[in-house]
C-alpha cells in the first residue's frame, strides 16, 4: 500500500528580529544623510565599534543609546519606530502604513 505524500510548503521566512530592523533603519537613515559610521559615533557619543554592531544587528541597544543616535542624525524615536512597524507590515504582506493625513516620516524618506 503506497501513500502519495503532498508535497510540503516552504515555511514562510521569519521576520526580522527587532535588534536588525532597528539597525537597518538606523544604516538606512545615516546612509541617505552620507553620515559616516564614524561622524554619527562621535555625535552620538556611542563608540564607533558599537554603533557598528547595532547596526548590523548583532547588539541590542538600549533606549538611551537609540535616543542619542537617532538625536545625532536628526530623527525621533517615533521617526525611527514609525520605519520599524512599516518593515512588520510589509514583511506580514500588508501595503504600506501610514497614519491618516501625516506626512511621510523622513526615515521613510530617507529609505
């Protein structure tokens, strides 16, 4: 007795952790500016090495550490959440978000 198995689907790419669409977010936004890795520490008063690995999404950084470099490259922490909850959505298949008559966030600008 044979039994056709169906075939299974591929499971579906998990999203991202919040430390990398955090960092991503954050890259984007200094890359559009052309800040440098090293100008934004320095502004931030976040060490160069550390800054880099929160942007690549091997570190979790804290609020205050986020405070100040979002501080350092002229957005807010909503700016930069606003950018982060847009990746969500996207990634769970719904269009882009935006909050009814407010203008683009200029992470979503910078983007």
């Amino acid at each position: 007795m044979t039994t056709s198995l169906a075939p299974v689907p591929p499971a579906p790419e998990p999203a991202p952790l919040l430390r990398q669409a955090l960092g991503d977010a954050l890259r984007d936004v200094r890359r559009t500016r052309g800040r440098t890795l090293r100008d934004v520490a320095k502004s931030s008063q976040v060490s160069l090495a550390y800054l880099s690995e929160v942007e690549r999404g091997q570190k979790e950084a804290s609020s205050e550490i986020i405070a100040a470099v979002c501080t350092a490259l002229g957005i807010t922490m909503l700016d930069l959440v606003a950018s982060v909850a847009r990746t969500y959505a996207l990634h769970e298949g719904h269009g882009p978000i935006r909050s009814a008559g407010a203008p683009p966030c200029p992470v979503a600008m910078a983007a």
